[in-house]
C-alpha cells in the first residue's frame, strides 16, 4: 500500500495560521490520506463507502465521526454525498494544548476529571449516528458561529465542540452498557479495580477464581481489545490522573500509590498512554485551574 499523502491545514485554510476550518460541501470520491489536524464530519446527506484504517464502512445521512492526527481514511462510490466538515487544531479548545497530536491526549487536558473516571474508548475513527439530531444541532451552531464571526464566537464554537464531543462520549458508555461484557471478563474487571495498587496478574486471577488462563486471556482481549497488562496499565495510569490533578502527592509517591515501585517505568507507561510526562499533566491542570 502507497504511502498516503498528509494534507496540512494551510492548504484548506483561506488565512495564514489559521486554527479552524468549518464549511459545508459536497464530497467526491477521495483517495487516501492523512491530516496535521483534527477532522470532525458531519454526513448530512448521500452516502460513500469510507475507509479509515484500513476498515471499510458505508456512511450515510446523520452519521458522524472525528478523524485523529496520523489516521488514514478515503472516500469512494460517493452519491450525492455531502457533508459539513470541521477542522481545527487543538488549541481551538485550550491554548494550552499546543501541540497535542491525538485526541486521547486532547480529551485528557480538557476533561481532565469527566474523561479519566468513565469507562469506554477514545471516540476518535469510530463512525456514530446522530439518532436524535442533537449532533446536527450542535453542528449548524458551530457553523453559524463561524460563519458570522460575531463578538465571543470562538468562546461559544469551542463550548458547542467540548459539548458535542462530552456527547460523543456518553454515546460510547451508552453502547458498552447494550452489550454487557462476558461474567468473567466483568470478573477481572473488578479484580482489577480492586487490587491494582498491588502486583496482580491473570495467572493469580485464574487461580483465585478458578479459570482458565488461556480462556481467560482470549474472551478478556476479545472484549476490551486489551491484553490484561495493558487494561492493567490503563487503569492504574487513570488513577494517577485523579491523584496529579487533585492531590499535592509528589510523583514518586503516586508512582507507589497505584501501583508502580520505579518511578522510571511509571513515568514511560504515563507518557506512551497520555501522550505527555506526569509533571506535564499537573502542570496542565495547574494552569486550567487558574483560568
């Protein structure tokens, strides 16, 4: 596969440094590609097959979807499609957010509190429906506001994304909870909950509760496209986020806190899951708290 062509925002862009693009148009066949920005689409009617990542889907009228940093996607076999498309950098949101390249990072600096405490995936190359055309609304705002320009539009633009994006991540637990998770995994979940301040592995849950390891290990990947090290990792990194942003702790003590004796190790996991240092994070919630 060919090496896809990265589109920067300069391109689209009618002003130099600009950091928000918003308009309606009707989308062609595209081939694929990649971003140095954000990409929110809003289908507001037609249909294409789409292809992001590598996986293919057809989209339709009310769908909607945000396209990370570095993800690849293309259109094909569009008819009458067309779509309201919004792109924009990250410090749109917060100035302090300067140079964020993923919207997990994005979403962790500024839901700082919502984000960590709630299950579910970073809603980035996931297609959702807008099923109540709350989404649309949202959308039409945001278009106005940036059409207009009016005294505060960028103060009201970046209210109406974080709520659209707030909403986006609700739809997520919404559809965890239609699909319940298998007992045993819903089992290591809580075993993880409760332990993860300690070592814990699979093996020592198996033998606990009387599994399996090779079952255990399939079904709980399976179901959290996680491995359990790495759902291990996740969880005690979301309680160090809580304890960053709302404690005066010193990092080596968080470090021990959920879970990690060196201090090195916590802080390469924190850095590869959040995007930035420990020290980065508070400092972050430092300077949001101050705002």
């Amino acid at each position: 596969m060919d090496k896809a062509a990265t589109i920067h925002i300069r391109e689209v862009s009618k002003e130099e440094q600009e950091r928000l693009v918003m308009m309606p148009y009707r989308q062609t066949d595209m081939e694929s590609h990649t971003h140095d920005f954000f990409e929110l689409v809003y289908v507001v009617k037609g249909t294409a097959v789409h292809t992001l990542n590598s996986a293919e889907g057809m989209l339709t009228e009310g769908d909607y979807f945000i396209v990370d940093y570095g993800s690849v996607h293309s259109y094909s076999r569009s008819s009458d499609f067309t779509l309201i498309n919004c792109i924009f950098l990250p410090e749109v949101i917060d100035e302090t957010l300067t140079g964020c390249r993923s919207l997990d990072e994005l979403l962790h600096g500024c839901l700082i509190r919502y984000y960590t405490s709630i299950p579910g995936e970073t809603p980035v190359d996931r297609i959702f429906h807008d099923e109540n055309g709350r989404i649309k609304q949202l959308i039409m705002g945001m278009l106005e506001e940036y059409e207009e320009k009016e005294e505060g539009y960028a103060e009201v633009f970046r209210c109406r994304l974080i709520e659209l994006l707030i909403l986006t991540l609700r739809k997520g637990i919404h559809e965890k909870q239609k699909h319940p998770k298998h007992r045993a995994v819903l089992d290591v979940i809580q075993y993880v909950d409760r332990n993860y301040q300690d070592y814990v592995n699979l093996g020592a849950f198996c033998r606990q509760y009387h599994y399996s390891l090779s079952y255990i290990s399939r079904i709980f990947r399976q179901e959290t496209g996680l491995s359990f090290r790495e759902y291990l990792q996740k969880v005690r990194i979301e309680k160090s986020c809580r304890l960053l942003a709302g404690s005066d702790m010193r990092i080596g003590e968080i470090a021990q806190a959920v879970g990690y004796e060196d201090k090195k190790f916590f802080n390469s996991v924190f850095k590869r899951i959040v995007k930035m240092t420990p020290r980065e994070y508070r400092n972050l919630w430092a300077a949001k708290g101050k705002n």
